[in-house]
C-alpha cells in the first residue's frame, strides 16, 4: 500500500494502469478469459480427462450458504451439464488446507444444485479442479488426483461421483506430451511459458483471449473501480484502527498511557485495524479468505472467526 498514490486522481490513474501488468494468473483477468462458454468447456475437458459439451450458464464468484449461520463459500467458477457439477479455481497463494476446502466446495455443491427428496443413485459427478501456482505434495508432479478408496480393497472400485484435481502449473514440463498435449499447452499457458505452437492450438487460442480481455477497456475500468474500492475501505480501516489504538493507550494513565499510546497502544490499534480490513472486505465486498489473508496479514482461524461473527449479525 505504501507505493499507491493518496491523491484520489493520482490513485485512480495507478489503479488504470496497473492493469497492464495483471498476468492470467490474476483472479480478474481468468474469471474474465472463463466467461467464453467454448474456451472454458475445453479447458474443463482436458483438465478432467472427458469431454464437456451442452454446459449451462457459467457462474463466476458464485456465492453458496446452505443457513445464515452455516460457512459460505465463494467459487471461482461454476458451470453444471447433464451429468456434471463442475467448479474451476485459480490459486496463486499457498494454502495447506486446500483439501478441506474442496471438501467443504462439494458439500455447498451438493446441497444447493440437488432438489430435497432427489435418490441417491440419480445425484450428479461432482468435478473439482483447482489450477495452483505452487507444488502442494512437493513431489514436482503436473497433477495430483485425489480418489476415494477402500483402504482394504484398495483395488476394488468405490464410486462416490466425485473427482478431486488439484494441478500445479509450474511442473507443465512434466506432462507427457505424446498421450496429453493438451495439457501442456494449459498448464504452460497459465505458468506463463513462451511455446511454440500452431496457430489453432488451445495454448495459442487461450493466449488470444488472454489478449481480448487486457483490451477491453470496460473491464479495466471496472478492474480500477474495484481496486479503488477495496483500497478505500483498507485505508478507512487503517485510520480508524490507529485511531482506537491512541485513544486506548491514553485511557491507561498520565505518563504511563503515553508510553502505551506509542507502544502497546499502537499494536492494539494494528490489530484492531486489521480485523476492521477484514470484517469490511466481508461484508462490503464478500471478499474470500485468501484476499483478506493477503490484505491484513491475519491467519486462516483469525479469518474464519471474524467471518463466523459477521454472518451472525447480520
């Protein structure tokens, strides 16, 4: 935040041309190259090894709570056939639990696209596939599929309809070419690698759109308004929380609440404003856990039990 402009006018003409340096890695940029309904259904098909056809309308940031008082979950992407639920994420900063948010991902899945009194046997597949920027296993490998197993009948099929992928894109150069080219050419598009490849390929359609997005000048206006937006609650949020630090300093005494006012006072007040951050990134703009994770610097637990008390006072 140090580097950002504290003239509105200056800001906003930061924020315009900060755009020009969002890669397809950015949250923004991929949710937007998704929205081509062709492009992401074959995206969609070569990450889950099937082809996807007759997909309905895509949702992006599609929002699920089961009760007011149940966790929500905000996906990246979210698009349903026939016979498959499908939910795509970008994940560029490291997260440990990201098999417990899968997990959870299914459960908000199967609550809100299955009818009350649906049988068993007619639920849908569920695909989840998240695209990371890190090695979550550590074991350098382009994919890592997850399956539900019989731990004694390893080898006797359990068919629960669910399919966990969770990809890293850095180990591109691991695939097996000669049996999935295409997933070369996506995992190296979204690493950032410079193929070279026949003017058809999906790497170089995916480069294309890539290309149509960073144009449109709707969109980056709305990428400006939305980062001027989050930067004005963070900085309202900052001054109020210095702000009760001071003033909860001075409470303690003379001489020994000026002391605290500069210390013990000034860490109060870090704190307080760094969940003010994120209880506004919540409710102003439903901001997810890695956003606020980033922004304020607060851990996962501290996250979710600022979450758990907004969605109780609401």
């Amino acid at each position: 935040m140090k580097n950002i402009p504290t003239d509105p006018e200056e800001r906003k003409r930061y924020f315009y041309n900060k755009w020009d340096t969002l890669d397809q890695k950015n949250n923004f940029i991929f949710l937007k190259m998704m929205q081509q309904k062709d492009l992401y259904a074959e995206v969609l098909s070569v990450l889950c090894g099937k082809e996807v056809k007759n997909l309905k309308q895509i949702d992006c940031e599609k929002y699920f709570q089961a009760t007011p008082n149940s966790k929500s979950v905000r996906m990246d992407t979210f698009a349903e056939d026939e016979n498959t639920i499908y939910n795509l994420e970008m994940q560029t900063a490291f997260r440990a639990d990201t098999p417990l948010r899968i997990r959870y991902y299914h459960a908000a899945m199967d609550t809100h696209c299955h009818d009350c009194g649906i049988e068993y046997e007619n639920l849908k597949q569920l695909s989840t596939i998240f695209l990371c920027d890190f090695d979550l296993y550590k074991y350098q490998l382009p994919r890592y599929t997850i399956q539900s197993v019989i731990k004694e009948l390893p080898n006797y099929p359990y068919d629960d309809r669910v399919q966990r992928l969770i990809y890293n894109f850095n180990a591109y150069n691991k695939v097996d070419r000669e049996k999935e080219q295409k997933l070369y050419e996506v995992l190296g598009f979204f690493a950032g690698a410079k193929l070279a490849m026949a003017s058809d390929s999906l790497y170089n359609r995916l480069t294309h759109r890539h290309y149509e997005v960073k144009m449109n000048e709707n969109w980056r206006l709305d990428f400006m308004n939305t980062a001027m937006r989050e930067y004005t609650i963070t900085l309202d949020a900052k001054k109020e929380g210095i702000l009760i630090g001071r003033e909860e300093g001075m409470l303690l005494g003379k001489e020994e609440g000026m002391l605290l006012g500069r210390e013990e006072g000034a860490i109060i007040g870090a704190a307080k404003k760094e969940r003010e951050i994120a209880r506004n990134l919540i409710l102003l703009l439903n901001a997810d856990d890695d956003a606020i994770i980033n922004t304020t610097g607060l851990n996962l637990n501290e996250v979710r039990q600022i979450r758990k008390e907004c969605e109780k006072n609401k």
